[in-house]
C-alpha cells in the first residue's frame, strides 16, 4: 500500500469534502477507510493498491469533480 496526501485547491463547502471523499473511496484499490479530506488544509489524506489504481487515475477522479490538484506526495510504504 501506498500513501498519498494530495494538495487541492481551496475547498470552499463541506458538501464539496463529501462529493472528494465519495469520489475516492469508489475507486478500486483505494482503501475507503483511509480516506481523510481535510477540509480547512484543503489536503486529501489516503491508502491506495498502486497494482489497482495509480495517483494519475485519483486525480483525475478529484478533477472531474471539479477541483484542482495542486500537487501530490506519494510514499510507498
């Protein structure tokens, strides 16, 4: 497992924490009990399977949504 904090543009609702939170945790190969949206750092905090899904596909899934990544930190564990 891989840890990833990504940086995100300003988060301006907490409907907008839900919609990141739900987004991530559909993925394959995120661990959905990981995930952590830290609303007022604007940081997504979470455990992902790099075999299942890489941090391009997260972003992509946060983007969609709207919101910019600002950049991410992947430690593999």
């Amino acid at each position: 497992m891989s840890k990833a904090v990504l940086n995100l543009e300003t988060l301006t609702c907490p409907s907008c924490m839900q919609k990141i939170e739900g987004a991530s945790k559909a993925l394959k190969g995120v661990d959905a009990d990981s995930v952590k949206v830290l609303f007022n750092a604007s940081k997504v905090k979470l455990d992902f399977d790099e075999s299942q899904v890489s941090i391009e596909e997260i972003e992509k899934a946060i983007e969609n949504l709207g919101y910019e990544v600002l950049k991410s930190n992947v430690k593999t564990a």
